[in-house]
C-alpha cells in the first residue's frame, strides 16, 4: 500500500520525536552528485527508512514499501524532494537506485 509522501515525512518526523533520535554512526557513502564520501548513517524508523549526512548534503531516505523508497536532499536550509522513486539494489542492497533520474545513493 504506498500513502502519500507527506504523510511518510510526518509520520518520520513525529516518530523521531516520540521516541528520540537514534545516534548516527560513522560511514563511508555514495550519492551521484558526490562521490564518495564520509557520512553519518541514521535509521530514522523501523522500516528501514534511514538519513546520510555528508560534508556537503544531508540525504534522507523514506521506505514507501519494502525494497522501494523515496527522497530528499538538504543542501543547508530545507529538504528538496528528489524526483521519482528509489530501488533498493539485489547486488548491493546498501544502495538505493532511481531509474528515472540515473541517481544512486549508498551507505555501507
């Protein structure tokens, strides 16, 4: 069943606050726009819906389904929607796929 994006964003954003905030933990990422980068991982809910924040973009990933995601990118003072949808990948599932758009981002 896929709900609307904003309802996917209230509901992770009142889930961080009722429960607190899970300590990020340091690792290495990918995001096309940037290369290979360190990042802090967060899982942000228990369907796996996780955020990656680089030196230069925060990514936030929200699972609409198993194995199907969809995102966010913060360069300083707002979240932008990414167009489409994410794929998590068979050969690599630390990597989430968009198709649409040839954009991948990963956090191992």
């Amino acid at each position: 069943m896929a709900y609307r994006k904003e309802t996917w964003v209230g509901a992770a954003l009142l889930l961080q606050l009722l429960t607190g905030t899970a300590a990020a933990k340091p690792a290495q990422c990918f995001a096309t726009d940037d290369g290979h980068f360190a990042c802090d991982f967060q899982m942000t809910d228990a369907a796996g819906s996780f955020t990656i924040e680089g030196p230069d973009a925060t990514y936030i990933l929200l699972i609409d389904e198993p194995g199907k995601a969809f995102g966010f990118v913060n360069l300083g003072n707002r979240n932008i929607p990414l167009a489409g949808s994410f794929l998590r990948e068979r050969g690599d599932p630390a990597c989430w796929a968009n198709a649409e758009t040839g954009t991948r981002i990963c956090a191992w």
